[in-house]
C-alpha cells in the first residue's frame, strides 16, 4: 500500500532501515535461533529412535544366520530328541515332589518317625528309581549327538572367521595375506551324514524306553491318601500323553531335512515371540523377547496393583479431605519421595526388604497367602513393592492435578442437592476425573516399566518366565526384566555381536512401549478435555 | 523525539499545517491548538477483521481528527477494544486474527503494509491498558524504559522525561520523593497515571487508551479524565469506554459501536443530546447494553 | 438451648450414608499415611544405619577419611590374637612390618575400605555439566515455545515429542548416549557423553519447568514493553526474562535431583566402577572431557550387587547411600522451599 504513496511516506515506519543479515532482521534471527533450540527435542526423539535401528536393524541378519547354522549343522535335529529327554526329566521331578508330599504325610500327619516312613516308601522309590532309568539310552544318545553337532557348528564358525579375517585383509589391501588365509567349505550334507544316521539306533533306543517306561508304569505304588492317589493318577496321565507323542518325534526326525529354507521373518518371529533367552551357551543362542517382557510385566503390575489404590487414595484424601494444613505437610513429602534415587531403593530392597518380606513369609499364620513362604529373597514381590513406592508419587501428583480441575460448580451443586461428602466424591468428582486418574495411572505404568535400577537390583535376574500354573503365588518367584537385562549384559557383549544387536533390539522394544502408554496417555487426556469444555 | 523528528518532518510535508514538535517545547505550549479541526490522523476505511473465522469489524469506516479526544462506546463485544488494538497491532499478538478487507492509514501511511515496522508504529502509537500494567521496576525505570530502548543513556536527559512525563501525567507532586521505589507499591489510580506517564514519554502521536479507569474508584477515575483533557491538547487522543458519562465529560467525538459495526459516529455533544440512529439514543440513555 | 437434642429438625443423627463416610474417609487418610510411612522407612533406615559410617563419637564427629579418600580394599584377618581390619595402603604397610602376617588367612572385599571422594567429585562434575546445558537448550526452546510460537502444527509436533521424551526410559537414554556419544562420535566413555546422554534426559523437565515460569510472567508486562515500541527481543531480555528466571533456576533444581539420582543412562556412557586419578589429574585440558568419572550412584550399584553383604561392607553401603539420599534430598528440600517462597513473593 505504502509504496503507492510518496517516496517520503516510505521512510516513515519503513523497517527497511534496520540492520539485517541474511536477509533477515536481528529479531527474525533470535527468533530462529529460538526455534533451533525448541527443535532439539524432536531431534534427539529421532535420534534416539535412529541409533537404536542402526545399532539393532542387524540383529535380524544376523539371528537369521544363528538359526540357519542351528538348521544346518544338524542342532536342531539333535534338540528334537533333547526335548524328549527332557520332559521325561520333568516328569521325574513331579515324581519326587510327590515323595516329598507322601513323606511329609506320613511323617507330619500320621506322626510316624522318618525311618519308617522312609521304610514305607521303599517300593515307592524303586518305582521312581526304574522310571527315571529308563531313558538312559536315550540321555547317552542325545550326548553323543550334540558332540557331533556342536563340532559341525564349530568348522561353520571357525570357517566364517576365516571369511571375515580375509575380508579384513582385503579392505587393508593385503591381497597376498588375503590369499594365505585358508577357508574350509563345509559340505553340510557330508557332515550331517553320521548324524543321521543314527536314526535306527534311536528307534531302538525309543522303542526300549516305551517298553521300559509302560513296564514301569505298571508297578506304580498306591499312595496312602487319596489326594496323594489322585496326584499319582495324574502323573499316570502325563506320562501316557508323554508316550502318545513318541510317534510324533520319530516322525519328525524321519523327514527333517537340513536344506528345509528358514524363512527371513523367523528372525524377527524368534525374537518377538521366542520363550527362551539364551546366551553365551555352548550348544545354541536364544533371543527371544518373551521371557524378559513377561518379567517386566509381572514387576509392573504388582507395582501398579499396589500404587494405584495407594497413590490416587492419597490423591483423593489430600485434594478433597484433608484440612489445609494436612495438605500442606503431606504433599511436599510425597514430593520427596520422588526425590529418592532408585538406585537406594534398589539398595534398601536388597540390604531390607528382600529379607524382611522372606522373614514375613515364614510365619505359618501367613501361610494361606499364595506363594507363601518363600526363599528366594530377589523376587517380583520385592521388586514390585519399592517399585509401587516410585510409582506412588507420579500417580499422585497427576490424578491430584484432574481432581483438582473438576470445576467447582460441580461439587457445589451435589452438596447443594444434600449430598454427603463421601457421596459428592464418588458420585461426581472422580468420574469427572476419571480420565485424567486413568491417565495418571497409565503415566505411572511408564515410569515402573522404564525403571532399571531397583528391577535389576531386587527382581532376581532368573531369565525364565515364570510358572503360572503356581496361582498367585507367582508373584514370588525371580524374573528378569527388559530394562535390567540391558543394564546388566551391555557392559559386557562383545561390540557389533548378535548378543549386542538384540539388547539394542529389546531397548529399541521398550522405547516404543512407552512412546505407546505415553500416546495412550494423552489421548485419553485429549478426550477427556473435550468432554468438560 | 530525537530519532522520531526527521520522519516527521518528511510526514509533516504532506499536510499544509505544521503540527507542533513533540518535543520539550510542545509540552510547554500546553493549550496551543494551532492544528484546525479538520486535520485526519488516522483513516480508516471498510475495515473488516476477523478472530479466526469469526468477524469481529464489519465495514469500519472511521476518520479520527488529531489532537481530539475520540470516545468509541457500545456493549461489550461490539469490538470497540478490537478495532483500537488494530491501530498499534496489538491484534498481531493474537492467534489467528486477520483482516479481511479494508485500510488503516496513519498520516496517510498503510500501516498494515508490508513494509511497515511494527515497533516504529508502536512508538508512535502509544496504548494505555484497561489493567494498569507497570513493569515490577521502580517508577523511574517504568518511565525510562522506552527510552531506554531507543538508546538514551544520558542521565540528564532521562531525568528531565520522567519530570515533564510525571508532571503531563499529574503524578509528579505524589511520587517525585520515591522515585526509585517499586512501581507496584502505588495505588491503582497512581498506577494507570504511570502507565500513562510511560506511555507519553516515549512521545507518540497518539495515545489508545483501553478502558483506562474500568478498575478504578470514582476520585482516581476523576484525575484521569482531567489527566485526558489535558492531553489532548498535545497527543491525539483515542479511548474505548463502557462509561458513557465518561465518554461525554472527555471526548470531541463519539463512535457508537453495535456488533463489530459502526453504527453512528459524529461530536460527543451529538450522539448524547441528538443521536440520529435509535439504537444510539437506547444505547446512550441506558436501555440496554 | 434449654430444649430437648431432638427437638429441631437438623439435629444430626447416626446414618449408615454417614458411617460409611467416616469408615472411607479413615481408609483414604491410612493410604495416605501409609505412603508417608513406607517413604519414612526407608529413609530412617538408611539416615540410621548409613549415619554410622559417616559420624563418628570423637571430634571431628564426621568421619573425614570417608569423605577425603578413594574406596580401597578391606583386609579382614586374625593376627597374634587381635582381629584386624584394615584398608589397603594400611595392610601393605603392615605387612611390610610384620612379614609373617602374609601368611594369615585373611579374607578381603574390594571397596569396602576407605571412601566416597572420586564419587562426590564425579557426580558433582556430572550434574554441573549436564544442567549446565540443559538449561541452556531447555530455556531457549521454553522462550520459544512460550514467547515467539504461534499454535499450529509445527508447535504441536514440538510439544508432542517434548512430552514422548519425558515418557522414554532412561535405560534408553543410556543406549542412545552409548550408540550416539561412545560409539559414534567416538568419545569413548566420558564426562562429556555422560553430560549430554543427562542433559537430554532431564531436557523435557528444564523446559516445562521454563515454560511454566515464562507463563507466570502477566501477559500485561509484555503488551506495556511491546506498545511502548520495544522489539520482541528487548522485551523478552529486560522484561520478561528476568522476572521469569529465578522460578526456572528453582525449577530445574528438581531436574539436578534427577540428573545426579539416574544410574542408568551413565552406566555405559560415563561412569567407571574404579579409577585411581581424580578427574583434575590430566594431562592436557581437553582430556578433562574424555575421561570417564566415578559416580555415586553407580558406586551404590556396585556395592550393593557385587559384593556380599556382611558387617565388613555395610559401613560402605549405608555409607555411600545415606552421602547420596543426603545429598538429592538436600537439593530437592531447596527446591520445594524455595518454589514455595518464590510463590508468595510474587503476585502480580
């Protein structure tokens, strides 16, 4: 407009006066200068997302190669077997669990000294003797065999090293040393032939052990009680079913075939749903995710089934009950709870807690709960406990924050109506709320999942999921965490391993696990305002 | 103003009478009235403006005469207060305000334009706010602060603004022994005087007052209208009230304003005693708004 | 009131809707309490046992060694019937004297000897480095969220991921400081990885915390600088700024509790379980970034999961926790007060 005017009506209020670099005033570069800097949050989000794919993505080729050799030099076909021997060890271990129970009975309940309870339980003994026996063959079979597997895996291995070690040579420019460098091929077919060959000798064997097993199962003792006999009726049971599964394995066996291709997505597959972690072992790595998240999980949840009812109690105590100068003592201190590193608590649930709840689990009056007593002091429930306590305050600041937005007028109208304060709370205050203490608590449910030190410090670190055939009482078993498995084995994995790429792997997992509750989170936030304004 | 003055001078070519210098002297000359009455200082013409998709101004049309006292009035939300921020662009520092159609002319100048700078118009289009505002520093540095800014650094010099702004603003006689105390130890009226002591030390040609005395009590509310009365003999002088007898005791002239639109405007004496729209006259006597 | 209590209709009467109030009400105060206990307990604990370690009955009354040395080793051994116990520097020395005391048994735990001077250090070192520049970026990017951004899409973008970084664990943050700082930028285990791995954890809560002060800030001392003809910067700087700052400093003193508090992002990227030379000791002046530092946290972890818990080494285990509690709660004490204090000075 103004340059339809005189040149001297320009001037005035022209900013073409002012000092400029790059085109841009000294304002417009603050500003940018500004920018970059609110810019550094989405920077390092990508950034963080980057590096875990960069330092992870080769997990995947890499745990494709692990199960490829596992196929290949004859791993697999060696653990078809191994697994047979091992429920069989499994059902042995439920059959001395029941001496442990019959022995207990008849010493316990009908008062009978140990010599002659242990007298008694003579023919039990050489029963369990025979069946656990009987898969000698088999046991002897399967030790001869990962021999000769883990050899063929080793010439595979030794093999690869020498392919990267003239690579090496090569990139250096060394091609004479290059050409020095000996690589064995491995004509699988070749080496798998002994192995397979033991088929027959196997049949013998399986076919021994049934015989054997039924034989056995034949003399089985009738035990004093009748829950005792109806537990003894059940091992019969399993050990059926076990026997009904040995034409399976044969036929397994029979038309396993080394060259069958693994497909590209068992990589990924093995990791995500793979029940095992398994490493630096000497027969074969497992990278499967399962266990781990299991345990994070289970840890969470305790967590959170203690600091829920806890934290928003708290919050619903200190926003609508409590006198003025209540609130202004307890809040402040909830607040310094939070201040407490995880790390001390990591420390008081090792060096207190562990053994005060193990102390607690002892009392026979306790016994009734679950998974009562206990020994292993680590567990979920210690974990769970101290972790419940760093929730706490998260869930409580947030949810004191939605109470705390209910608009007046609403609270005023149900005391106006006659109703109680109790009554106003429950009928009006937390359900106008209730998105806000949802999120609130999905919040904390971040904050527990994400915890490394006190899971690394008190959980217990056993790589295993835990049993859940055992009730409730699971919570009192050790488990090991997404977060404490990072902390513990990062320090000490060789650089660019397969061991390496999927820790990365399982961080790359939690980070986008709490992006997810976090997203949850605040979604639930965004409806929530709506509804009110 | 030193850095204002040669612009000015260019400004001033374009209208056949010299308007006084804001400087020392005009402040002296308190009274003169040299300007005639028809001078146009601002111009607005079928202003539209939007806050996001809602219209707020629909077709202002308005001329205000410098060195007059111009009242705009009307109901709450009719847009009085939006249509005085356009003037300083104030409005800028809203979210999603926009203007659809139309011109703002300040001496003839666009100021809406591309080229304009914002902070130049700003200096000479001072604003006084509905809630007295003054910075936590102490009132010497209130007063000082444009200046400030604009690169005075002369002790003399400052010393001698906050004098002459003080006593323009009447507050001098009532602070001048704790100048160095915190702004916000005075009393509400004692404050909005000092935002317009700040205000006028800086020099602008126009002074937009919002609602400058809803907050206050019926004898700090008296100082200001006097305070306006005799501003305007130096400062172009636009106020938005809700107070009509305000409008009437310290305004030349009235905008009535009804749904962002301009419904009358001519000489405060008019619109009270003769208003020509009936909306005007319900308005002005009290039956609605 | 000569009448009889039943006489006016709003006498208060026993009701079951009122018993129930009173039976939850006396639940949700012992929810509450118990918290405050279960807190209280575990402080207690560790003030009572650690406060052994760290006080002593003679003059000076703090046990200075614990304070001025770096861990050592414990020689626990029987020697002409006296039970000794003694730091490394201390057995060497005495087995110098008495050459046959080599051939006692003796048994030893690492670290339970001396004290917690490099951790102090360490962790002081990291907590000035990483708020140092998280308050550098965390203020810049709060004034311009608060001050220059105008709502859209980029802004929400901004503030989505602000908030998804408060969210992501700090293991994580350690396995991007060890894939980022360690490894690709090749800064081996250092200060300055560690600096930045903390200074990006705590970034989310120095800008909230900003923010929220720079919005404390009545919008009228903006509009009064900017209608008085100030550019956007002069009155960010001299109006806006300064009144802004001292609620961010008290702030972001939380965010130093959570900086010297996290163990897991300077687990891989700065901290070392033993190191003789104090950082200072270093050769040239850029070596002073590049070294790795103990840290007191780190130092818990170690006592606590790799050495066995026994009368020997629970002088350095309550010891070292009760330094560190003492030390995060002093800051967060700081913090609480001087926010509160800080609301009731200004109120504009």
């Amino acid at each position: 407009m103004a340059s339809s005017s005189t040149p001297t009506t320009i001037s005035f209020l022209s900013r073409k006066n002012r000092f400029r670099l790059f085109g841009l005033t000294l304002d417009d570069c603050i500003r940018t200068f500004f920018g970059g800097n609110a810019l550094i949050s989405v920077v390092v989000l990508a950034l963080i997302t980057f590096f875990l794919f960069k330092e992870g993505a080769h997990f995947f080729a890499q745990n494709d190669r692990n199960l490829r050799i596992y196929r290949q030099a004859g791993l697999e076909y060696v653990d078809f077997i191994r697994t047979q021997s091992d429920d069989h060890t499994a059902l042995t271990r439920s059959l001395s669990d029941l001496r442990v129970r019959t022995l207990n009975e008849l010493t316990q309940k009908q008062n009978r000294p140990l010599a002659e309870a242990n007298a008694a339980l003579a023919g039990f003994d050489a029963f369990a003797g025979q069946f656990s026996d009987a898969v000698d063959p088999l046991r002897s079979l399967v030790s001869d065999l990962t021999e000769q597997a883990t050899e063929i895996k080793t010439k595979f291995i030794v093999a690869g090293d020498k392919q990267e070690e003239r690579n090496q040579l090569l990139a250096a420019g060394k091609t004479a040393e290059a050409g020095r460098v000996q690589i064995a091929v491995i004509n699988f077919q070749e080496e798998l032939k002994p192995l397979l060959a033991t088929l027959p000798a196997y049949r013998e064997a399986n076919q021994a052990f049934a015989t054997q097993l039924k034989a056995v199962m034949a003399t089985a003792p009738t035990l004093p009680t009748p829950e005792l006999q109806g537990r003894m009726d059940k091992f019969k049971a399993h050990t059926r079913d076990y026997l009904a599964t040995f034409p399976a394995v044969e036929h397994k066996l029979e038309t396993w075939d080394y060259l069958k291709p693994v497909p590209f997505w068992q990589a990924f597959t093995a990791f995500i749903f793979g029940r095992e972690w398994l490493t630096a072992s000497f027969w074969q790595d497992w990278y499967g995710v399962i266990p781990l998240f299991v345990g994070s999980l289970m840890v969470s949840l305790v967590a959170l089934l203690l600091a829920v009812p806890l934290g928003v109690g708290a919050a619903i105590y200190v926003n609508q009950i409590a006198s003025l100068g209540e609130q202004r003592f307890i809040k402040p201190c909830i607040e310094f709870i939070s201040a407490i590193p995880s790390v001390v608590l990591g420390f008081f649930g090792i060096a207190v807690l562990g053994q005060a709840l193990r102390a607690l689990s002892q009392f026979t009056w306790l016994s009734w709960v679950p998974g009562f007593p206990f020994s292993e002091r680590l567990n979920i429930l210690t974990a769970g406990c101290l972790l419940a306590l760093l929730a706490v305050p998260t869930i409580f600041t947030l949810a004191e924050d939605a109470l705390n937005n209910v608009p007046r007028a609403f609270k005023e109208a149900s005391f106006a109506l006659g109703a109680n304060r109790l009554q106003t709370i429950i009928q009006i205050i937390v359900p106008a709320s209730l998105s806000g203490i949802i999120s609130a608590i999905l919040l904390g449910l971040g904050r527990v999942i994400g915890e490394t030190m006190v899971v690394l410090l008190c959980a217990g670190n056993r790589i295993a999921i835990p049993d859940f055939t055992a009730g409730l009482g699971v919570v009192t078993q050790p488990v090991h965490t997404m977060t404490g498995i990072i902390a513990q084995e990062m320090g000490e994995v060789v650089r660019g391993s397969i061991h390496y790429r999927a820790l990365f792997m399982v961080g790359l997992v939690l980070f986008f696990l709490s992006l997810g509750i976090n997203y949850l989170a605040q979604r639930i936030v965004r409806r929530y305002r709506l509804s009110i304004g | 103003m030193v850095i204002a003055d040669p612009l000015s001078m260019d400004t001033r070519s374009s209208v056949p009478t010299p308007r006084p210098t804001m400087g020392t002297s005009s402040l002296a000359t308190a009274g003169d009235s040299s300007a005639p009455a028809s001078e146009i200082l601002i111009d607005i013409e079928h202003l539209d403006f939007f806050y996001g998709a809602s219209q707020a101004l629909h077709d202002i049309t308005l001329q205000v005469e410098a060195k007059k006292a111009t009242a705009l009035i009307g109901p709450s939300g009719c847009g009085k207060s939006t249509l005085l921020r356009c003037l300083n662009r104030m409005n800028d520092l809203i979210d999603g305000t926009r203007i659809g159609r139309g011109t703002i002319k300040i001496r003839d100048v666009e100021i809406n334009g591309r080229d304009i700078d914002v902070i130049e118009l700003r200096k000479r289009v001072g604003m006084v706010f509905q809630k007295s505002n003054p910075f936590p520093k102490s009132i010497y540095e209130n007063i000082t602060y444009g200046l400030r800014l604009q690169g005075v650094k002369t002790k003399a010099q400052l010393d001698e603004v906050v004098e002459r702004s003080l006593r323009a603003a009447a507050l001098w006689d009532e602070v001048k022994d704790r100048l160095h105390a915190s702004g916000l130890g005075l009393s509400g009226g004692q404050q909005q005087r000092l935002c317009i002591a700040r205000a006028i030390a800086v020099e602008p040609e126009i002074i937009l007052m919002d609602e400058p005395c809803s907050a206050l009590d019926p004898i700090a509310t008296a100082k200001v209208e006097e305070l306006i009365h005799e501003l305007k003999t130096n400062f172009t002088i636009v106020i938005v009230t809700h107070n009509m007898q305000q409008a009437a005791r310290c305004s030349d002239r009235t905008a009535f304003f009804y749904m962002g639109r301009l419904v009358e405007y001519a000489e405060t004496r008019t619109i009270f005693m003769n208003p020509g729209n009936p909306q005007t006259e319900a308005y002005v006597s009290g039956r609605f708004g | 009131m000569n009448a009889p209590a039943t006489a006016h209709i709003f006498k208060a009467r026993p009701t079951t809707a009122r018993r129930r109030e009173k039976t939850s009400f006396w639940l949700f105060r012992a929810a509450t309490y118990l918290v405050l206990f279960c807190g209280a307990a575990v402080f207690a604990t560790i003030v009572v046992k650690g406060s052994r370690s760290v006080f002593q009955a003679k003059a000076p009354f703090i046990n200075t060694t614990f304070f001025t040395e770096a861990p050592e080793s414990l020689y626990v051994f029987e020697y002409q019937g006296k039970k000794m116990e003694l730091g490394d520097k201390a057995y060497r020395a005495f087995k110098a004297q008495n050459p046959d005391a080599a051939t006692v048994k003796t048994e030893s735990y690492v670290y339970s000897a001396g004290g917690i001077f490099p951790c102090i250090v360490g962790t002081v070192l990291l907590v000035v480095g990483s708020m140092t520049i998280a308050l550098i970026l965390g203020v810049c990017a709060a004034i311009y969220l608060n001050e220059y951004a105008r709502d859209g899409r980029f802004i929400r973008f901004i503030r989505l991921a602000i908030l998804n970084l408060a969210g992501v664990p700090s293991i994580v943050f350690g396995l991007f400081g060890f894939g980022l700082f360690v490894l690709f930028f090749d800064w081996n285990v250092s200060l300055l990885s560690g600096w930045f791995t903390l200074a990006f954890m705590v970034l989310p809560v120095v800008i909230t915390a900003s923010e929220e002060s720079l919005k404390s800030v009545p919008k009228g001392f903006r509009e009064g600088s900017l209608a008085l003809g100030a550019t956007k910067w002069q009155t960010i700087r001299k109006n806006v700024l300064p009144y802004a700052l001292p609620g961010i400093l008290t702030s972001s003193i939380l965010g130093i509790a959570r900086v010297a508090g996290e163990t897991a992002p300077i687990m891989f990227t700065a901290a070392y379980v033993v190191r003789d030379k104090l950082p200072w000791d270093v050769e040239k002046f850029s070596d002073f970034f590049f070294q790795g530092v103990m840290a007191l946290p780190y130092h818990i972890y170690v006592v606590s999961s790799k050495i066995p818990q026994n009368e020997y080494t629970e002088r350095v285990q309550y010891g070292t926790a009760f330094v560190f509690l003492m030390i995060v709660a002093l800051v967060a004490t700081t913090s609480i007060v001087l926010r509160n204090h800080l609301r009731n000075r200004y109120k504009w």
